[in-house]
C-alpha cells in the first residue's frame, strides 16, 4: 500500500492465508479496524490455502455441500486416534465444536462450496470440498476483507513485535523500506517454517536438502520466530513433519496437490539401488501416500521410483507429469540410472510373489512399463507455539500475551502434533482465524 495507510490499527494481522483472513474479516465484524500484511505479491497470495480443496467439519445432519453427520465426537475420535491422544484436547474440543458453524460462515464471506449433486470429487461425510478449488476460497475472502475495509498490504512482512500494557509496537519490511506502526492486538497467523530451506536442515537434517515445498515459499516462520522471542511457549517436534511422495520433476515450491503420486499401490518402488521399500499393497487407503514421504527420505539422495506396467497404468490414471516409458526392464533402468541386474531381480521376485497373490495383485507383466521419479514433498512441520482456547499466545512461566494471537499453522501443533487428518488443516486454519479476530477486536476494545 501507499503511505496513505494509518500508522495505528486496532488490529494488525500478519498472514494473508485463511488464517489470517478469516481472523481479519472476523475483526472487522466486531468493529475493530484492521491491517493485514501478506509477505507474497499480490499474484501469489494465500499461502499453502491455494492449494487446498476441503475442509473437515462437524455436523449433525445434511446440507446442501455435505451428507449424512459427522458429530464431534466422531470428530474427536478420529483425531485422538491418528495423534495417539497426543493433543490439547480441551483446544480440539472447541475447535471442533466451532467447525460445527465455519461452514454457514464461510458462505457468508462469499466462499462457495460444491454441491453435493453437481460435484466430481469423492463422496465424503466428514468434509466439505471448495468449489474451484483453494485460489478461489482466497480471492473471496480477499474481494469480502476489502469490502468490509480491511487495509491489505502485500510484499509486507512482520519483523518485530513489542507487546506492552497499551499498544503492540510493530515493524514492518515493505517494498518502500521499514516501518513502524501501533497496534492493539496483533494476530500472528505466517505458517510454519514449512519453506525455510536453512532451519529445515536442522530440523530435519540433511534429507532437507532434496525436499521439495508443496505450498508457498513465503511460509518461511518469521512470524513464528517472533514469537519465540517473545517468550512464547514451544508446541511439538521441531523434527517431525507431514511428508508425501511427490514427483521430482515438479517444482521446488509450490507444487501442491497436483504432483502428489497416489498411484503406489498399483506398482512397485524400488530406490536408486533396485531395491523395493516396502509392500506397496499393506495400506491402500487414500491417505496411503503419506507414508511414503519418511521412506523416500530416508532413501539414498532421497530419491526413489514408482514402476508400473500397462494394467497399473490404467489404474493410476492421468498424472501432471507424463511417466518414464520402457519397452523393457532393463531400458527402463537404463533410464532411470538403477543397475539393470538389481532392477531384474527386483521385478522378477515380485512377479513371482504376485503370481502367488493373484487377483489381489498383479505382476508386472504388461509392457511398456512406467516409471516417475519420487521426492519426499513437505506439506507442513508440527512445531509453534501454545496458545488457550481464545487463541491467546501461552508464554513461557504459565503466563499468556492479552494482546498477541496465533491462528493456522503457527498453533496448529497444539491439536496435531503428529499424523494427518484429511481436510483438518484448513479447518484449524479458519477456525482458529475466527476465533484469534473476534479475541483480538475484544483486547483492542
């Protein structure tokens, strides 16, 4: 923005993702006036939402964008069992209770959902798929913030934050320089340090270095690191993250949901040597492909191969980036750069176990065979900080800021400190942004 812009708010939100949209928009509801400062152009805006496509809610019975009920219980449940219990339950509880109503408001914010007669996504009780996709949730809740007059600043990063009894002093990294301003509340919604390539490394070890970024490479934790700072209190395992297989050859960054390999299950993958990970077959749910991110990363060079024949290429269907084609086992290694007499091996003894396993599974028999190169794809870490359930940010001593928030990515190890659950990252993302705007026009009140 212009210099035009006031150097006081009532409500600074840092984060132009659905986090930090939800929480300004919820702000500016409650009267509060607003400044939202998106570290990304324009062009790129909205973080790792623009790739999302659904969202997990509790309901109790059908509407128009999703079936049958999901109740919170269930809700619950399916968290404690893919964490182990490992969750602030008394947060997952209110978060999941709001979930109950971020669809309804959503919809008045201008976010449109698919029908259920209408739709080509997967019949699912449990979660509720955008209508065009992510990029189209942002450009709503960007077109309702701007209405509603909330001052969107981009190419603007947060770098320091000085909370006192009145006001927050903050500074901002513009395109025109640095500068400060006066806030009430703050909301800190800026991810985790899913795209900083240097903390990953030590987070993560050497594996980072061949890690590709599925979401946005602006999600690089500065606000996180503020907060820490701060005093904030640390949640979860700086060296724990949701890993998928997803195809070298897509970009660095930014790839999202579209060279994601689901097709496993129909083939073998074997790593540069010729040797397969894992059976291929043991988990063929739809959330199957995270379990092959930490396998692929703790392959040589983190890179390894998925083949299969012309059968399983007609069952993993169309993929963003055309196969490795073969007429033969060993030109396809010759291809891939794997020893020809390692690759035979592998494929022949699993020709013979399958032969045994038929109709369950399927030889690779079928020539051409086919093959994509595959990294581990980081999704998000499960590492921020503590917050209560008004998504006040916890400090060190038992204490809490009054002034300073945290919504998305930056808390969400609170409820997730481990595993996955489909559609839950964004859920957490709008519901804690909610809660975070409606909490800070309060404290700026």
């Amino acid at each position: 923005m212009t210099d035009l812009t006031p150097t006081r708010f009532d409500v600074l939100v840092a984060g132009g993702a659905a986090a930090g949209l939800c929480a300004a928009i919820a702000a500016r509801l409650a009267g509060a006036s607003v400044r939202l400062v998106e570290a990304a152009p324009e062009a790129l805006r909205g973080g790792n939402t623009r790739h999302a496509r659904n969202f997990r809610i509790a309901h109790a019975g059908p509407a128009p964008y999703v079936p049958d009920s999901y109740r919170p219980e269930e809700f619950l449940a399916d968290l404690l069992r893919v964490t182990g219990g490992d969750t602030d339950e008394p947060l997952a509880r209110t978060l999941i209770r709001a979930s109950a109503g971020i669809a309804p408001w959503l919809l008045a914010a201008g976010v449109r959902l698919q029908a259920l007669d209408r739709g080509v996504l997967p019949y699912s009780r449990r979660t509720a798929f955008l209508l065009g996709g992510g990029k189209a949730m942002v450009n709503a809740l960007y077109a309702t913030a701007e209405a509603l007059g909330v001052v969107v600043s981009y190419d603007t990063t947060l770098v320091d934050l000085r909370p006192d009894d009145g006001d927050c002093a903050v500074v901002l990294d513009t395109a025109a320089g640095r500068e400060s301003m006066l806030s009430r509340a703050v909301v800190v919604a800026t991810g985790g340090h899913q795209a900083d390539l240097a903390q990953l490394r030590v987070d993560l070890g050497p594996a980072a270095d061949r890690l590709v970024v599925r979401g946005s490479q602006y999600c690089t934790g500065h606000g996180l690191d503020l907060l820490l700072g701060l005093g904030a209190e640390p949640v979860g395992d700086r060296a724990s993250a949701h890993l998928v297989a997803v195809d070298a050859r897509g970009p660095r960054f930014d790839g999202g949901i579209v060279t994601r390999m689901t097709g496993i299950p129909h083939g073998i993958v074997v790593d540069r040597t010729g040797r397969r990970l894992a059976d291929e077959r043991a988990d063929t749910r739809r959330t199957h492909y995270a379990q092959w991110g930490p396998r692929i990363a703790a392959c040589p060079d983190q890179l390894a191969y998925l083949i299969v024949d012309q059968d399983g290429l007609r069952r993993v269907g169309p993929t963003a980036l055309a196969p490795v084609t073969a007429p033969s086992v060993a030109e396809l290694a010759r291809r891939l750069e794997i020893d020809p007499a390692s690759l035979d091996a592998t494929v022949r003894t699993f020709n013979a176990e399958a032969a045994e396993r038929e109709p369950a599974v399927r030889p690779l028999a079928a020539l051409p065979l086919a093959a994509w190169p595959l990294l581990p794809g980081l999704t998000f870490t499960h590492f921020g900080v503590a917050v209560d359930t008004g998504m006040r940010v916890r400090l060190r001593g038992g204490r809490r800021s009054e002034r300073v928030f945290a919504a998305g990515t930056t808390m969400a190890a609170n409820v997730l400190r481990h595993g996955y659950l489909a559609g839950l990252g964004l859920t957490l993302a709008a519901v804690s942004g909610r809660i975070a705007g409606e909490e800070a026009a309060r404290a700026a009140a």
